[in-house]
C-alpha cells in the first residue's frame, strides 16, 4: 500500500451551503485543486466532483461529493472501488463541532464520533481505517445547558461569525499544508507537526 492517494473534503452541494461551517473541508480541497492548478470536474458515476493533482510529486485524487454530508459514503466507496484504493489510502477532511474554531486534529482512524458524513462513510465502507482531518469549527451550546433539539444542525448549517472568518482562513489554510504533509512525509509526521 502507497500512503494516501485520494483526498476527499466533505460538505454540502449548493450556493445555499457555500461559506457554511459544515463545508471546511470543501474549502481545504479547493485550496488544495488552486494551489495545483486543477479544474474540478463533475463525474456522475461517483456522484461528486473530481480533481486530478500532483502533490508532493504523487499523483492524488482530490473529491468533493455531491450527495450531502449525510450520504458520503456513496462517493467515497465508489472512488475507492473505481481506483482500488484501500480505505487508508483516504484522506477524509471534515468539521468538527468539539474541536475550537480553527483548530486542527489529525487521526490515522477512528469513530464518527456523531459526525454524520464520516458515519456514512465507516458504514459503506464496512471500516474506520481510514485517515481523517478535522478542523474545529467550535460548538453552540449543548442539550444539556438547553440548547434545542436541532442546534448542532442549525449551528453547522450556519455561516462563521464575523470574528472567526480571519481564523477560519488560517486554518484552511493550515489544514491543505496538513495534507501535503501527510501525503510528503506520512501521516505521524504530520499528527506530529498540526495537531496543536
């Protein structure tokens, strides 16, 4: 197995959802597909867009799918089953509500821990074996201190308040160097460099 070769930022299809938390991870790829000078391509036999780059003198597959967080793992599987990758093999980047805003957590595997998109994606890919970056998009309040049912939903779905887009940037930025850095040196290379 080669290290990472494909690398998929979730989020949602849509005008309506651009700029929204939930979406970081669209944005670490479409830093990722600019800094390469790649075009992203709609391919409807993965249901999600597509943009072939050099990174780190490797051949990788950028991907955003186009099914809505909660049905990733559509795209993701059919990328995989297409290149005959290995679940490690992905990179998945994605919003983390736990995490504070602009902050950065690199796992080589793990749980969804609530995430939907990512609970997709271990489901249809019958594994949690695959790489994950998280960045931090911070939380509203909790049921517990009476927030309503739909809160996180509402909150994720939500735009950045205006004292956090400078800190957002930065880590969208952070994050498409975390990347490179995974796919450049390995994965412990990079937990070790951004996971602050």
């Amino acid at each position: 197995m080669d290290g990472i070769q494909l690398v998929v930022g979730l989020g949602n299809p849509g005008r309506e959802y651009a700029g929204t938390r939930h979406n970081v991870g669209y944005r670490v790829a479409d830093k990722l597909a600019a800094g390469a000078d790649a075009r992203w391509q709609r391919a409807a036999k993965f249901d999600a867009e597509i943009a072939e780059v050099r990174l780190a003198g490797r051949k990788i597959v950028l991907a955003k799918p186009a099914t809505f967080m909660n049905l990733s793992g559509r795209a993701c599987v059919a990328l995989l089953h297409w290149h005959k990758f290995a679940p490690e093999q992905m990179l998945v980047v994605t919003d983390d509500a736990d995490l504070d805003v602009g902050r950065l957590r690199l796992r080589l595997k793990g749980s969804s821990g609530g995430h939907n998109g990512l609970k997709s994606i271990a489901e249809m890919a019958g594994s949690e074996q695959f790489p994950r970056l998280r960045i931090g998009i911070g939380r509203p309040m909790r049921r517990s201190e009476g927030a309503p049912e739909n809160a996180l939903v509402d909150f994720v779905l939500s735009k950045f308040r205006k004292e956090d887009i400078a800190v957002v940037d930065e880590a969208v930025g952070r994050a498409a160097d975390a990347v490179a850095c995974a796919i450049e040196c390995g994965m412990d290379a990079a937990m070790n460099k951004f996971n602050s």
